[in-house]
C-alpha cells in the first residue's frame, strides 16, 4: 500500500503559508517530497509533522508568529468544531482535524469524544427549533467531506498476520 500524502495545498493549510512557500522549502530541500507522475508534489505526513516541529510551527498560526509566540495551540473542541459545521467550512474543518491527529489526539476521542459531541449539540439544536434541517444537513455533510482528508493521512497499522471468520445466521 503507498504511504499516505498530502498535496502542496494540504501542507500550506497545513502550516498556514502560501503554496509558494511550500513549493520553496521542497526546492531547497528543506521539506522532502516526491513527485507524481504528472511532475506535482506530494508530501509524506511524518516528514511535515517532523518539520513542523523543528521549526515550531504551531498549526493555527502563521509561521512569522509561531516563531515569537511559544503557546501551544489548543486541540479543537466539540463547540469549535460545531461552528465550522455549521458554517459548512470543510477546508478548516478538515484542517482542525488532522492538526488535533497531529498533535496527538487520539482517533478513538477524536471521533468519540469531539465529533460525536459536535454533532449531537447540533441534532439537539435541531430538535429545539434553534436550526433548521438545512442546517443540520449542511454539518453532516461537512464532516462527511472532511473526513476523508483526515483518513487520507493514517498510516494503516501493520497486519499482524492473524484472520477472523464471522459469520451468523
């Protein structure tokens, strides 16, 4: 199986600079990627979490403040998450996802914990009266979007070699 990667606008959103600024760290080394064959770059997650942290750059911020502001950024909440839902931002929502991933929520409480919360705060919304069904439709449909960006970026665990058969009447 190839290993996951992301694309030159995934790393930008990534560490909040431009595509340019990307593309220059590939040129000059400083950020390995590979290439396809139609010549675009594709960046291997480890290697810019790895670069993200050598150059302290905290996801959220531009790289110019990461330097100066040692803060760390905290990990997206189930309220954050309901509001970029609600707005139906995929690109951020995709972004705060695998930013939470990367620094080091586990799926397990990432989809447990965050989204289900996100997503029942807005099903009670709903039922209050305090949304519309549109509303609803529009987060349900911005997760549903999101979350391949943020399965496109696991490393799938190695086989352990051991098959299960289930089956039932």
């Amino acid at each position: 199986m190839a290993a996951p990667s992301l694309t030159t606008k995934d790393v930008a959103r990534l560490l909040d600079v431009s595509e340019a600024t990307v593309k220059r760290w590939a040129d000059d080394g400083l950020l390995s990627a590979s290439k396809t064959a139609g010549g675009h770059r594709r960046f291997n997650i480890e290697g810019v979490a790895r670069f993200r942290r050598e150059r302290g750059l905290s996801p959220g911020l531009p790289a110019r403040q990461a330097e100066t502001d040692n803060l760390p950024r905290p990990i997206v909440n189930s309220v954050e998450l309901r509001e970029l839902l609600l707005r139906g931002d995929e690109a951020k929502t995709s972004d705060v996802l695998i930013d939470s991933y990367l620094s080091g929520l586990s799926l397990s409480s990432l989809f447990d914990r965050t989204i289900t919360d996100a997503m029942r705060q807005i099903g009670d919304s709903w039922f209050k009266g305090e949304l519309t069904v549109a509303d609803e439709h529009l987060a349900t449909q911005t997760i549903l979007s999101a979350l391949p960006k943020l399965k496109g970026i696991l490393v799938p665990a190695e086989p352990l070699g051991l098959k299960v058969i289930c089956c039932g009447i």
